[in-house]
C-alpha cells in the first residue's frame, strides 16, 4: 500500500502571538509522527514564524509544494489561529492533493486578548474562501481539535484513508480480462464514462491468455504453485495446481506489462473447460498483494474493492449479497466460491471443486475454489455501477458475525449485520446495483466517502 507524507501548512494573522505558530509546529508534527506518518514543511526562515499571513508568503508556499511535487500526498492546513484566506488560496491553489483544514480550539481561562486565538471563526471563513476559489478541502469531526489529543489521531487516519483513496485512483488502470460473460449483463459498464473519471479499462481476449498459459516456463509454474501452496491446502493432481500457476502467471504479465491497478475477470465457463479450474485461488492472492482483482468481470467493483482497501491500507474482497438470513431484516448471508485474500480468513483455506461447475461439465472441471472461514469483525460494504455518464456508489459499515450457517453451504460465507440492511437491499434493487459486494474490515466509509464523493467527483450514496 501506498506511504503517505503530508506536507504542513500553518496560517497565521499578523496580531496574533508568534509563539501560537512556533507551539503548532512543535504539535502537528509529533501528532503525525505519532500516527505513523511522515510530513514535509517550509523552514521557520522563509516567512515570518514559518507560517503563511500574506499573498507574497503564499507564493512561497507554492514554490516550496511545486519543489517538492510528488513527495507528498496531502495537505494539513493548520489554523492556530484566525489565519489569513487571501495567503492559504495563493498557497493551495494548484496543490492537487487533499487538504485537511484543522483549527485549534480556545481554552477556558485562555480568552482575554493576549490568548484568544478565534480559529473557529477563522476556519469558518477559510472554508467560505477555499470554496469561492474552486479548491477542494476536507472537514472532520469534531469542528476545532488539538494536535495533541486523541481525536485528532482519529482524523489523521482517516485523512490518510482519504489520500490513499484519491492518489490510488485519480488515474486508474484497470485490466478487463476476458469479454462479460453473456449472461451477467448486470456487470456492464459505461468504458466512455468511467475514461471521463479517471479510469482506463484495457481488454484482453481469453484466447491470448490461453496461448500465454501454455507457454509458461516450469520453473516459473513451480514457483506459483508454491506461493499458493502458502495460502491453501491441495489435494488435488499437481497438474491442476500447475494449471492455476500458469494463469496466475500470465496474470501477473499483463499487470506487470501494462501497468495495471487491478483487474477483473472472465472466471466461467471457458477457464473450466480448457484446463479443469476455477481461477478463485489467483483472485484471492492478488487481493492479498493490494491488487484489486473481481470476478465475473465485475469492473467498476474493482473500483470499489480499491476504494476500501485504499481507505483502510487493508486487503479487501467482493461477494455475492446472496441469502436473507432467517427472518432477520438487519442481517444477510454474503458469499462468493472463494477468491478471498488469506488475511481476510482465519488461517489457510482448503481447494475444493467448484459444485456448478461440477454439476454442469463433470468431475474436474472446476478445481480451484480455496474455500474457508470469514475472518469475523467490524467491516464496511459498498458497491459502484456507470449510470448516465457517471460513477455511482453506495457505502455502508456493519460486522461479519459468527452466526451459523448451514453446514452444507458451498463455498466461503459469513453474516453481514449492518442497521437498516433491508433498507439498503431495496436500495440496491430500485437503483439496480450488482448482486456483487465489495467488502474490507474495519469502519473506513467516512474516508471512502470523501475520497470518492468530495475529490474524485462520484455519486454516493451513505447508508
């Protein structure tokens, strides 16, 4: 996943203390070291206390982002106190990265002239003037907050959820391996809109993946084969984990040769028919390494497994929303055959044969599916379509619980439980969403959300 540095910009009003400056500067950048993060910052000589108050500053400050372009990948604008507008616009304009405005709160016993500092008020009107200048900039809860308070560790994660997601994806490219399968045209997608946002899609014919598995040299088989080996328990003839290797070699070509961010997949019927597998088991290690990777050739779901494991800097995966559980509206059974990264399970899966496959062309047919045991917590769901040009999404959080399912269930399943899923189920359905879900653990909507809606310019809708 990606590092995150973000450069510190601190605003300044010439009548208040300097020492309001020189105390911020000492805060914020323990505060983002503590967090795990690293920061970049103008020298304290370049302008009065090291802060921006003036236009002529804020050209300085833009000269220091352009020198340091591509070294950081957001922005944390600093009021200690009121701060000036006219000096933070010159300074951000052209900034192209998020910009998190924080802003000090007053004290109790610190409100007489001499230590007031107004930062609410002056976010308030930076806010109103970033706005009127058409640059984009993010606000967190609560509205004022120390550097040094553990509110404010909360915000910094989250901020670097929201730069992940926007640097991770501003200019996305994203591999379509094999045509849509013609039955699923709930995965068709608008290529035109999806350009319009960022996204490029390239596409690749099943038959020159074919010609490239058959070509795989042994040693690079063996070699895959081992890694899966790591992450499953085979029983099966070697031949078929061999013929997994292959394409998961040749997947890994296409990434490699045309720089690709994540890809999704043509996984039935023909991978079945040509060599005897279910391509599940390369799905989920791509996963694992942070390459987003759907089936079903469920492109804009990519985007989204992308957006959550961005977000939460965590693997993710896509399911099926696939079984009302009991009569429970605020629970639902998710599950897909088995394309789950390892650290979304607990411990090693077991291949097994995919049961269609097996029931539609025979014994062998679908070797490949690691099925397993959901890892159970906090997660948050979302799913994204094309609809009249544009990228639309919905997002929710809940938990994966250790409610039981049946023990004959095929496949990898858990119960979501999230408030309101009924809610979100006629959602889907009325707004024709997939039946496909992408989910990643722990609460990250908020970051997602942002990220999406506010920088990448997406239709979201929060549940």
């Amino acid at each position: 996943m990606q590092k995150i540095t973000f450069a510190l910009f601190f605003g300044n009003r010439g009548f208040f203390p300097g020492e309001l400056i020189a105390d911020a500067r000492a805060e914020l950048t323990e505060a983002v070291s503590k967090a795990g993060y690293d920061y970049i910052m103008m020298e304290e000589s370049e302008t009065r206390y090291g802060a921006v108050e003036t236009i002529e500053e804020g050209k300085k400050f833009a000269r220091f982002l352009d020198q340091n372009r591509g070294k950081y990948q957001g922005v944390i604008l600093c009021l200690p106190n009121f701060g000036d507008e006219n000096g933070a616009c010159v300074a951000l304009r052209d900034a192209g990265v998020p910009i998190l405005v924080q802003a000090y709160p007053d004290e109790e016993g610190k409100m007489d002239f001499a230590h007031r500092r107004d930062a609410m008020c002056g976010k308030i009107a930076m806010c109103n003037v970033l706005r009127q200048c058409g640059i984009k900039y993010t606000l967190l809860k609560p509205f004022t907050i120390h550097p040094s308070s553990d509110e404010f560790q909360a915000q910094i994660q989250t901020f670097a959820g929201i730069c992940r997601v926007v640097n991770g994806m501003k200019r996305y490219n994203l591999g379509s391996i094999g045509a849509r399968t013609t039955a699923f045209k709930t995965v068709r997608i608008d290529e035109i809109g999806m350009q319009r946002a960022g996204v490029n899609v390239e596409t690749f014919d099943l038959g020159e993946v074919f010609r490239r598995m058959r070509a795989v040299p042994q040693d690079r088989i063996e070699a895959k084969a081992t890694e899966y080996l790591k992450i499953t328990r085979f029983d099966f003839p070697m031949e078929k984990l061999h013929n997994i290797a292959r394409l998961g070699a040749v997947v890994d070509d296409l990434i490699a040769e045309y720089d690709l961010n994540g890809i999704a997949l043509r996984c039935w019927n023909e991978f079945q028919l040509e060599f005897g597998i279910a391509p599940c088991m390369v799905l989920g290690e791509l996963n694992e390494r942070g390459i987003a990777a759907s089936c079903e050739v469920d492109i804009t779901n990519t985007l989204m497994m992308q957006a959550l494991a961005l977000a939460g800097n965590t693997p993710s995966m896509l399911l099926d929303i696939n079984n009302n559980y009991r009569d429970d509206p605020d629970k639902c059974i998710l599950f897909h055959c088995g394309p789950v990264p390892i650290s979304l399970m607990e411990g090693k899966g077991t291949t097994i044969e995919h049961k269609m496959f097996v029931k539609s062309y025979g014994e062998g047919s679908g070797v490949g599916v690691n099925q397993g045991v959901l890892r159970r917590g906090k997660v948050s769901f979302g799913s994204m379509k094309t609809e009249n040009g544009k990228i639309c999404a919905y997002l929710g959080c809940g938990e994966l619980t250790r409610d039981p399912i049946e023990p004959e269930f095929f496949g990898t399943g858990s119960i979501l439980a999230a408030k309101g899923m009924d809610d979100v189920l006629d959602y889907i359905g009325k707004n024709g969403y997939r039946h496909h879900m992408a989910v990643a653990p722990e609460h990250v909507c908020d970051a997602a959300e942002e990220a999406l809606s506010n920088y990448l310019g997406y239709e979201v809708k929060r549940f």
